[in-house]
C-alpha cells in the first residue's frame, strides 16, 4: 500500500494567535451534523492535521462534477459506454446509495438517465432502488430529496425491501445469495456509489451495491461474518473474505455497469469511474488509496476525529468507521476524542441490545466469537477500540445513551479536549483528523 505524508500541517490547518512571533494555539473546523465545531489545541502538541488529497484522478477534469461524470461515463473501464450496453424494451434498475452514504445520487442519475434514454430504454422501463441493506427504509421526501426533482418525477422510485427476496444461489464461502426481487427480474443492472474505505470490506463501491445494499437480512449475516477473518481490513481487496464473497454474490445476477464517484467532505465529486463491475471499481479503489493512506510520524496520545459530519455521523452505528481508523492513530492507552452528532441515536437495534447486556469491553469480544449476530458486530468493533483507548464522544446523545456504549459523553468539545489534555499529561502529543472515514493512517516505518 502507497502511503504519502499529508499535504496539511498545523499553521496551514487553521488560525493561530501570535505573539512575538511564536504560536501557542492552532483552530482546527470539524464537521458535525450539517454544521461545524472549531477546536483549540496547543500549537505544540500538535503532531499534525491529516486530511484527504485531493484524489488527482487522471480525468483532466478535477474540480468540474459535470465534465467528470462525464467524461467516465463516455471513456468507460473495461466495458463498452452505458448507451451499447442497454437496449430498447429492457427492463433497467439502477441502484444507489440510502442516506447514510454520502452519494450524490441526484447528480449521477441524471447523467444515466440520459444515456438511458440515448439508448432508447423508456422511462416507463427504468426503475431507480435505494440500497438500504438493513438500514431503516427512506421516507418518500427523503427519496425525492436524494434522487432530486428532475429524477423523482421521470421513473419509478423505491426502497430495496430485505423481506421481498430472490434465492439465486450460494457463494463458495456458503452465502446464500438472496436479493431483491426487482433487482433480479431486471434485465439490466446499473449501480452507483461513492468510494472511501470500508473497515471489512476493504473499500466501499463496485458491487457493494448488490450484496449487503439489496440483499436478504440472512444474506447480510452471513457474508457481514466473515469481517472476523485475517484479511477483512479497510484498504485491502487481495485476500479480503468479505470482499470476495460480495463480489461472488453479486455476479450471480450479474452487474451490467457501475458509476462511482470520490467525493470531499461537502460531498462534491473529485473524481468519477465508470465500466465494468471490477475493472473500473479497482482503478477507483487506487485514487481512494492515493487521497487517504496517509503516513503519519508516530503514534499520538490523543487522537481527535470527526466522522466527517451528515450523514456519516447520522447515528453511532456509522460514526463507528472513524473510529475504527483512529485506532490506527493512537497509542495503546491513550484518548480518542470523537465528534460525531448522532441526530438518529444509536443506529441499530440489535447494537444497542448487545451494548445494555455486556459488562465490560471484554464480554462483547467474547459474544462475538461465540456466535456472530448482524448489529452486534458494531458493538465488538467499539469494544475492540476500547480496548486500546479511553473513548470520548462529543455528539447530541443524551449521556445515559452514550454510557450504555462503555463511551464517555460530552456536548461541548472544549470540554472533551480538556478532559484528554488532562488524562494523557502536559506532553500529550495529538493527532487530528477531519475526515475520519477518509484516511487510512499509517505509522512512518524508520
């Protein structure tokens, strides 16, 4: 894995008071919900702000969405354009991302929607799914929110529903491949996504769409517990379990073409890819390396993350990715202070059943080994970083909730900062980052 040294540091991350020419404090913006909180930290505890490159995609396009999505769409990977693929009279479905992705699902499909309808595939024929996995299904506003007014009123809009499932098959890991019955009877499938890191799954994207996004809740259980293997790590696709059988599942019904986009933390596209299921998906999964794998100089005493505001910090259940890739960060016994707003609490119902019954970090490790459950997953994944560090979560969670998850609450950062200031000591070296679920850290090697 290539790493770079992140481009930022801290007189460039934010504002710093000056008095005879000497630095005592550095303002660091973190997203938080739809807003932001500023942080203060001592200039010279600051080991450094590491934030995502831009991706530096070879499309000769950064920075203008339109003439990106574009221009992939037109020089697709390893697949003929979008246009020679479908047919007049067929049955299309495009898949896209539920609200807990930040995908700008109404940008991208207005561009396939017109090479649909280039192609002469009708509206009447194209059907736009929301992959909600198990998430909890869209509202019709949220639908025409996210798809966008052109889209909402030109083809048929709908929730994937894991109860209304199609057997077609079982994966060589023993998967059985289960999915949504309009995604099967389509004779064309189209999937849209946006690429960042994945703790399991290695990365997000490709045919992720498919399987867990419209899969059966056994389908889920049973590929999501293979994240226990050696292998199923954010950033890697050679050797991950998880990965492989997603990709396995998935070509049981086959995906026709896929659009994924790399976008920054006010969700704007950097870079777009388009083509074939696999090709065009690991020539993305390359730039999301590039913008992310970041070589940080040491292990800090205290990391400071932030989900990377709404929606990755809608509920605790998502929040959880940055912290998975602050544990890359911090020293065995230090704080992580984690910021995240959490608007629709916990995330997860069976999470929140396995959080009120453990005692300890240790029992949660323990119950997973014994016997997967999906949702308790989320649990041990939080139980592995508590037992590496303190834990301090700066969100709108009333404090009894964030106790219940073995997290120590705070509403205020300030006050988070000061209380991990305090317990790692007046050397505490500190390491922030924005945009948790984008960089993958990793320790300078001398």
């Amino acid at each position: 894995m290539t790493t770079r040294r992140s481009r930022g540091s801290p007189r460039a991350a934010g504002s710093a008071p000056k008095e005879g020419g000497t630095i005592h404090a550095v303002e660091i913006p973190l997203r938080y919900g739809a807003a932001a909180l500023t942080s203060r930290l001592p200039a010279a505890s600051l080991i450094g702000v590491f934030a995502p490159r831009p991706p530096g995609a070879p499309t000769g396009a950064l920075g203008d969405e339109r003439a990106l999505v574009e221009q992939a769409l037109a020089r697709p990977i390893g697949s003929p354009p979008l246009e020679e693929v479908v047919h007049p009279r067929e049955r299309v479905v495009i898949v896209t991302s539920d609200l807990t992705r930040p995908c700008p699902s109404g940008r991208l499909l207005e561009h396939v929607l017109d090479a649909l309808a280039a192609a002469g595939v009708r509206a009447a024929d194209t059907t736009v799914i929301t992959a909600l996995g198990l998430h909890r299904p869209m509202s019709a506003q949220e639908l025409e929110s996210a798809v966008g007014p052109r889209v909402w009123g030109r083809v048929r809009v709908l929730n994937h529903d894991p109860a209304d499932v199609v057997a077609v098959g079982v994966t060589s890991a023993g998967t059985p491949v289960e999915l949504f019955r309009p995604l099967v009877e389509a004779d064309r499938r189209v999937c849209l996504g946006n690429l960042e890191f994945h703790y399991f799954a290695g990365f997000s994207g490709g045919a992720k769409a498919i399987l867990p996004g419209c899969a059966s809740r056994a389908t889920i259980q049973a590929n999501h517990a293979r994240m226990l293997e050696p292998g199923a790590v954010a950033g890697r696709l050679a050797g991950n379990p998880v990965r492989a059988d997603i990709e396995e599942g998935a070509a049981l019904v086959g995906v026709d073409f896929i659009l994924n986009v790399l976008t920054d933390d006010q969700q704007r596209i950097e870079a777009a890819v388009a083509g074939d299921v696999t090709a065009a998906h690991r020539l993305g999964c390359e730039w999301v390396l590039a913008r992310g794998a970041t070589e940080i100089p040491a292990l800090a005493d205290v990391v400071l993350v932030s989900a990377g505001g709404y929606p990755k910090d809608v509920n605790l259940y998502q929040a959880q990715k940055a912290l998975d890739h602050a544990l890359l960060a911090v020293r065995p016994g230090g704080v992580i202070v984690l910021v995240a707003e959490c608007r629709e609490g916990l995330g997860n119902a069976t999470f929140e059943r396995w959080m009120r019954e453990a005692r300890s970090p240790d029992d949660l490790l323990r119950r997973v080994r014994r016997g997967f459950e999906l949702g308790g997953h989320k649990a041990a994944a939080i139980a592995k970083a508590l037992i590496r560090a303190r834990v301090l979560l700066v969100s709108a969670l009333p404090p009894e909730v964030v106790r219940l998850c073995m997290l120590e609450p705070y509403q205020r950062l300030e006050d988070a900062l000061s209380a991990a200031l305090e317990a790692a000591g007046p050397a505490a070296q500190v390491i922030v980052l924005p945009e948790g679920g984008s960089i993958l850290p990793v320790v300078a090697q001398r």
